[in-house]
C-alpha cells in the first residue's frame, strides 16, 4: 500500500484510549513549562502519555524553540524558519529540571539546519547547566542527526549524559516517504558514533506505517549491530490530517513478539507497546 494514496480511515481500537489530562502534579509541570517558557514534545508532539508523565511530575524537554527546519510527514512539530537561539534557555531549563524535582529527564530539539552547528553548542550548554545545577539528576539526550557530523555528536556527548538517543522512525523502505531529510544510513552512523564513544546508545520507531514484521526485525538487527543497548517502538498516530494515514494499528501482542526478539538479540531494555513513545520510562534505560 502507497502511503501517500492511502485515504482510509481507520477507526482506533480500545487498546489506544488515553485518560484526559488532569490532577495535581499535572497541573503543576503544566504551571512551570508555561512560566518558564519551555518546549516540551509531550505538548508539541500530541504525546498519547502526557497525563502519566506529568501526572508523575516528569516531562521531556525541547530546547532550540518549537519550529523545526525539517518537515517529516509523521511530526506535529510547526516547520518554518526559527529565531535565533535563546542564549538564555539553558539556564531557564536547569531551573525548571530542578523546580520539578526532576531525577532523570529527557532533552530533545527541533532540527536546526540553520545554523553552523545544527544547535551542538546549544545542546551541550544545556546538559552542562542541568549538570552543573543539579549534578545527581541522569539525561537522556534525545539528538536530531546532525546529518552525521561526527564533530557535532561528540560535543554534546562531551558533556555527560547518560544515554544518547537517536531514532530511526521508521524501516529503511519507508524512510524517505516518511523524513524530509534524514537518511537511514545516516541514523545508524550517528548511533555507531554514540556507541563508540562509551554512552548508553539508544534508538526508537514507529509502528502502522505499512511496514512488514520482517522489516521490522531487520531494523531492530540493524540497531543493535550498530551499537545501540535500548530500543523503543510505538505505534504511530497521524496527528492531523495534513500527516500520513495510519495504515494499520498494531495489536498489543505483536508488540509483545517484537519486544521478545529484541531481547533475543541482546538489547538491554525493549519498551514495546501502542502507547510507547521514545521517552516513555526513559529512567529505566539509564544502566
């Protein structure tokens, strides 16, 4: 199936209903990433977890501003032409990773193809002030590619976190139809380049997209050979209808069989099911 001529809709099945969010801790992550200014990708992304995360007090960051040079087809994040990095945001998201007692967090950032560095010296500036504020707080890093400028991938990874993460989104058939300018190839140098240099790699994709099991083991077999320790796959949700069609939603145990043989062939950490997204129980992955 093409997935650019695929006009059916498809009903979403009960395994994909989510609770509105509310309570408390919600409320409150919700006070300090508006007061703060924050980005997060729970907001921006349409995350199907975003009650339980800040319902937990948790949350994922986005730094270098909420407009993306890049424009996949799968992403809810506004593409466009950004200002210019705020020299100010990592200190403004120290503050709020220490304001929301945070013990492990995630960053992540728009692609930013405008600049010199694709936003390396901005990345690294962050982990460094979450470092520096509160050193016992463990980050994930969640980096764009860098179209595989290993200069680039190392000055973030210079400063410390934990895990670097990279996702491939998608099996290498679809990748083009799915990301504007990102290569498969590219991804996986990027995760050979994280592994290499003795962090915790790790690497996610999207299920539903008209992608076969086999494709799928391929891609997980491609990670790992890669480098990568942890490996997530959820399914994808189209967030409008400007985005690609869902083309099947994937039953609850299949994911199951991907996470068994993901294991199998020695991932540290799989996190399989409808509703996981890269970051979902990101603490977990730390060793």
């Amino acid at each position: 199936m093409e997935l650019s001529g695929n006009s059916r809709i498809l009903r979403k099945p009960s395994w994909l209903k989510t609770q509105v969010p509310s309570g408390r801790n919600f409320l409150a992550v919700k006070e300090i990433v508006e007061r703060h200014k924050l980005h997060t990708i729970c907001s921006s992304g349409h995350c199907p977890n975003m009650n339980e995360c800040w319902g937990a007090s948790t949350a994922t960051l986005m730094i270098l501003g909420d407009t993306c040079t890049r424009s996949c087809k799968f992403c809810n994040v506004k593409t466009g032409r950004p200002l210019p990095p705020d020299p100010d945001e990592p200190r403004r998201v120290a503050q709020s990773v220490k304001l929301l007692n945070l013990k492990h967090v995630v960053i992540t950032s728009v692609d930013r193809d405008d600049l010199h560095d694709q936003g390396a010296r901005h990345w690294a500036g962050t982990i460094k002030a979450i470092k520096e504020l509160i050193p016992a707080t463990t980050i994930e890093a969640l980096i764009p590619d860098f179209d595989g400028k290993e200069e680039l991938i190392l000055q973030v990874i210079a400063e410390g976190p934990e895990i670097v993460s990279h996702n491939l989104e998608t099996v290498r058939r679809i990748t083009p139809l799915v990301r504007s300018r990102a290569k498969y190839d590219t991804s996986l140098k990027v995760i050979r380049c994280i592994a290499a240099s003795g962090v915790v790699a790790k690497s996610g994709i999207m299920a539903g997209l008209g992608e076969t099991r086999e494709e799928v083991l391929e891609t997980l077999s491609d990670m790992r050979n890669s480098g990568a320790r942890v490996a997530t796959i959820g399914q994808y949700l189209q967030p409008t209808r400007n985005h690609l069609p869902v083309v099947e939603y994937i039953h609850p145990e299949v994911f199951d069989f991907y996470r068994e043989e993901g294991l199998k062939m020695g991932f540290r950490h799989m996190e399989c099911g409808p509703l996981v997204r890269s970051s979902y129980k990101a603490e977990k992955h730390v060793s």
